[in-house]
C-alpha cells in the first residue's frame, strides 16, 4: 500500500485540486483508494460533500487517540458519484485543536491508524502549515511526497518551504537511527495559464525555481474554470468536456507518482 502525501507550506496552490485529481483517476483506474483530509480548512471535505454520521467521526478522532489502529478503515466515507472505488477520511475546523497535541506519540496516530486498511493507495491532503504535529504525522504515515505548486512566487514560496521541513524530518530520522523510507517523488505545478499569448516574467522566474529542483514534472496542469466552479457542487471536473485537458494532465502525472 503506497501512502502519498501532497503537501505545499502556502496556500492556493492547488494542494487540494491535485490530492483530489490523483485520488480519483487512480480509484477509477480501479484502485482502491483513502483520501485523507489533514487540513483543518477541510477543503477536500468541502468539496466532496462527505459529512460523518456523527461530528467527532473524523480525522480528528485518529489524532486525538494512541490506541488508534484500525481507525481509518472504519472512518471512511465513500464518495459513489466519484468512484465505488474511493472512500474520504473528512476532516472539521476542530481538527486545528490537535495543532497543540505534543505527546511523544503523537506523530505514530495516523500511521497507526492505517493498520489493516484495504486500501491500494493512501493520499493524504496535507494542511500548508511549517512543520507542526499535523504535518509530522503526515510524513511519520507516508512513504512517498508530492509538491503542489503554481508558477507564482507563493507557489514556489510553498514548495521551499515544504522541502525545508522534510528535509529537517529526514535528518531527526537519522539522528536517532529510524529507518527513512519517505520518498520525495516530485513537484506538481498546476493552474497554468496555456492560453496566455506571452507568459509573464513570474511564471518564467517560477519555472526556472521548480526546475532547478530537479523535481518538477511534466505535464504542468493547465488552467480551466471548471476546476473551481465543480469545487461548490461537490462534482467532479473529468465528467465535464471543459475539464479534460485537466483531466489528461493528471493522468499522466498519476502514471508517474502512483505505484
């Protein structure tokens, strides 16, 4: 079972846009697939319109407790207008309570809860915040890490950032003698203005910084209205002819992030 993290230290980057993309290709490609919503904003959640049957019955629940194992398997929402094949752990504003829990086990919880899960594919949708429990229960639980990112300056702002705190978890793993199986897979950049007749002096500046990294990926994912406008009815953009260059996008990116 891979467990991916996409992950980003700003916000409206596309974070939740490529968790979602990469989530929902793979169950129709007949994975079986966890999204995880970590972020307290909840905006996978929002956009799925998954709600537990009852308000403690969510991510939160996972964090608040050691003896979590099995948790994720029965906290699961499915989503069957996506896919039978993919189920949604949602996330709540309480969520952010957690942000305070510094016990020493606290970054094993969801780890832990991913014990007996059947699932193919783990995705966890990371909050965009620098380092914290949240973010350090994330990379304990993963093995591998997008980048999500826009050809703009909070977007690669974001992604060096990002990159910063892994790096920092990795060395902690090897100061006390962990093993370190988290693999930096690569950078998303999504959003992209295609139709524009020249591209502007950020993008260009942007470009250059992600490539530099020797992580950025091909194809970038364009621009399409669709994507945001889906987001408030909680659809899907590839049932949408207006969203398939998006959608061909991600499936190829999905070819080289997804195990």
């Amino acid at each position: 079972m891979q467990v991916l993290a996409i992950y980003s230290e700003s916000g409206g980057v596309t974070k939740t846009s490529t968790a979602v993309s990469l989530a929902v290709i793979a169950a129709r490609n007949g994975r079986r697939v966890t999204l995880v919503d970590l972020d307290p904003r909840a905006a996978t959640t929002k956009w799925a319109r998954v709600a537990p049957e009852e308000d403690h019955l969510h991510v939160g629940a996972i964090l608040a407790h050691d003896d979590c194992e099995g948790y994720a398997e029965g906290l699961g929402i499915p989503v069957p207008g996506w896919s039978e094949n993919l189920r949604i752990i949602p996330a709540a504003r309480n969520v952010s309570n957690r942000e305070a829990e510094y016990s020493d086990s606290a970054e094993f919880r969801l780890k832990t809860s991913l014990v007996g899960l059947e699932s193919d594919l783990v995705i966890i949708d990371c909050p965009n915040r620098q380092g914290g429990p949240l973010i350090k229960g994330a990379l304990t639980a993963a093995d591998s890490i997008v980048y999500a990112s826009k050809l703009s300056g909070d977007g690669v702002d974001g992604v060096v950032g990002a990159r910063q705190t892994v790096t920092q978890f990795k060395k902690n793993l090897t100061r006390i003698g962990a093993p370190d199986s988290l693999e930096e897979v690569g950078i998303i950049a999504a959003a992209i203005d295609d139709r524009a007749v020249a591209q502007p002096l950020v993008e260009r500046v942007s470009f250059d910084d992600l490539e530099e990294t020797g992580l950025l990926l091909t194809p970038m994912v364009p621009k399409r209205t669709i994507v945001e406008q889906v987001r408030l009815t909680g659809e899907w953009y590839g049932d949408y002819p207006s969203g398939r260059v998006v959608l061909d996008a991600y499936t190829e990116l999905f070819k080289k992030v997804i195990r």
